[in-house]
C-alpha cells in the first residue's frame, strides 16, 4: 500500500502525470471513482477527440494570473503531443484554427494513455470511493494518507496529485473532490462557474426566438472585449453552437452579449443599394436574402415592424435597424449549467502554485494539475493541450 506517488484521477491529466512519473521510476498509483479511464476523452469531439490545438498559448486561457500557464505550455507544447500520438500511429486531421481531431474515435487516445501507463508500470485502482485524505509523519517522513471504503489498509505515498477535473458533466461522475481537498489544505479557490457552455434567453427575447431551435448563423459574438467568429445557433432555451460557447468563458451573470450578424457586410449600404434601385419587398423578405427566412421573420418583428416596403422606409430609421443587425446586444438569463458544460471556470488559485512543477507552496508534495485548476481554455482542443501540459510539469518532479 506504500506508493511514490498516488494520483486522484484518471482523466487526460492524471494519465499524462502518470506516464512521465512512472518513466521516472516512480511507484505510481492511479485512483478513479470511475469504473473507466478517460470519460471525458471518449466524448469529446462528438467521440473523435479533439485532442489538442496546433496554436495553443497561454493568451488561450482564462485565469486570475493569465501568465500562469505560460511555463507548462511553453515546455510541452502541443507538438510533444502530437508526437505520442504519431508514435501510436492514430490517424488525425485537422479540422479548422488549429483543430486536432482523431479520423476515427477518441478510443486511440485513451488506448494510447493506457498502454504507455502500463510501460511506465503505472497500477490502477478503479471503482473506488475516497473516504478520507490525511498527511502523516511516518519514519519521520512527511506522507499522504488515502483511505478508500474498499480497504482498510489506506494507501501512502510522499506525492499526492489531485486531477480530478471539475464539476462539468456531472453525468461522467465529476464532483467538487479536488476543490474539497484544496480548502482541507488551506488553499483558495477562485468561484467556479460553468464554461464552453450554452445561454439562456431572458426576457424579451425568449418569446420571440424560442421557437427557432436548429437555425445557425456565422456571426461575430462579443462579451466584455473578446471577439470570436463562429456560428451561433439558436435552440428552444436560448444559444449554443461555438460561437456561445466561446463567449460564456468571459461571461458573468449580467453580463450583454454583443452579435454582429453580418460581419462581412454594410447591410446600410446594401440596403440603401435595393432601396435606390425601386424595390418595394418588405424588409424581412429582403433580410432573408442575407439571414436564415425563420430568423429574419422573427427578427423584424421583434425590431422592424413595419408592413411598409423598403422603398417607403426613411433612411434614418434604416440606419438604426442595421445598427441592430451589427451590434444586437442581448442579456441572457444565465447560461444552461454544468449538465451540459464542457469545462469549468475557476478552481484552485494559481497563487497557491508553483507555475513551473503545480505543486502546492504551502504542502510540498501536493500537487494541483489539469482542469481543478484556476486556467480554462477556449474551444478548440486548448483545455486538453493543458491537461496535457500541467500533467507532463508535474510528473517531472513528483
């Protein structure tokens, strides 16, 4: 029951540390509530994974310290990713701005994990549930102690690394374990929140856009300064599609959104173009030739309704209905929460950690890495490459 190191989780993180502590020589144990390895990698990607981000940097990353991620991403960038997976010979593609994704199913990537834990002679213990963490001085060793409900011999060891994730999809089983073992420790969590994450309408615009679930436009959305260009897509709640998502890592409860629904065009002067040359359609008919026909309905109702033809309609009031079509600001209500969350916002203080090995300042041979962590990254493979990256800083030194 006496390890070197004993790692709480075994998702893309906790593997990644396992790996490179067992190359190390480092009796290792991994410990997972989970009766399988790797949950959120299997659903990732729609199934294929999209396993990391040819572009990823730490201007990629939300957190209280935005340079904390700089040393662990800088050290193992997503290349050294890549090469594993080259190795393996798991086909990959890239699907757009940097996208990694496997050809055929996330499955590789976990088999892949897998099979270069077990070289590494990394020992697993599935299944399990942790009743208690405690630190001991034995042989006048400072060691963590793991008690688990399926023993009653608890385990030690002198590196005690927690990656058990977040409180995102609640379904695949996470839980707030490794925040809980932070405040045991006393260290600080910056509050979580869920990101990557869909919106809910508020008021008014819940009754007018409700019903226009499956409709998808390329916008520009814009919450408190960023800016992301992807399609926006409207379901019976509110928004999702990469471009919500997106923007619900910068989003707090109050905060506007800001769309730009047509982001390569001067719908003014294109308008004032059909106006000059006679036409005398209503302007949602017209809208329709730029936007979804169910949006542009329902978007003129909400904004524009007038039963006027475009010839009729003065150009002042044209300007503020473009004006509108390029800077719709919206208050969502709140986004749809951790059930459908991919990751979550927040975590454990990057304060209370080393930046270069994530290890605790104040309880050596505690270590914080992964998504538990206060750095959460953009769509697009970004939270995995530091997963990857946070996993491979610890196990050099654990």
């Amino acid at each position: 029951m006496k390890y070197d190191v004993i790692i709480l989780g075994a998702g893309g993180a906790g593997l990644m540390c396992a790996i490179h502590a067992g190359r190390r020589g480092r009796k290792t144990l991994i410990l997972d509530h989970s009766q399988k390895i790797g949950g959120k990698i299997l659903i990732s990607g729609g199934g294929r994974c999209n396993f990391t981000n040819t572009g990823a940097s730490a201007s990629h990353y939300v957190s209280s310290n935005p340079h904390f991620s700089k040393s662990a991403l800088s050290r193992y960038p997503s290349e050294h990713f890549i090469q594993m997976v080259r190795k393996h010979e798991i086909p990959y593609h890239e699907k757009k701005l940097g996208q990694l994704f496997c050809d055929q199913s996330a499955q590789d990537i976990v088999q892949m994990l897998q099979t270069e834990c077990s070289k590494s002679g990394v020992e697993w213990k599935l299944g399990i549930q942790i009743l208690r963490i405690s630190q001991q001085h034995i042989h006048q060793q400072e060691r963590f102690q793991v008690n688990i409900l399926e023993t009653k011999e608890p385990f030690t060891c002198e590196s005690l690394v927690v990656a058990t994730g977040g409180l995102s999809l609640p379904k695949l089983g996470a839980t707030g374990l490794g925040y809980e073992i932070a405040r045991q420790f006393g260290l600080k969590i910056i509050e979580t929140a869920p990101a990557l994450d869909g919106f809910t309408f508020g008021s008014p615009e819940k009754e007018s856009f409700q019903e226009l679930s499956g409709v998808s436009i390329d916008c520009v959305i814009s919450c408190n300064g960023v800016s992301f260009r992807e399609n926006l897509l409207f379901t019976h709640t509110g928004l999702s599609g990469p471009a919500s998502l997106q923007a619900s890592l910068h989003w707090r409860k109050g905060d506007s959104l800001r769309i730009n629904l047509l982001p390569e065009l001067d719908s003014f002067q294109w308008f004032l173009k059909k106006k000059s040359e006679g036409n005398r359609s209503l302007v949602k008919n017209i809208l329709a030739e730029l936007l979804p026909n169910r949006f542009s309905e329902r978007f003129c109702e909400h904004y524009f309704n007038s039963l006027l033809p475009l010839a009729q309609i003065s150009e002042r009031t044209l300007a503020i209905f473009c004006n509108q079509l390029h800077d719709w600001t919206i208050i969502p209500s709140g986004t749809v929460g951790y059930n459908k969350a991919e990751v979550t916002r927040g975590g454990v203080d990057t304060d209370e950690l080393s930046s270069k090995t994530l290890e605790a300042k104040k309880v050596p041979g505690l270590y914080f890495i992964g998504e538990v962590v206060d750095v959460t990254g953009w769509l697009g493979g970004y939270n995995f490459q530091w997963a990857w990256a946070s996993g491979w800083a610890a196990g050099q030194v654990i």
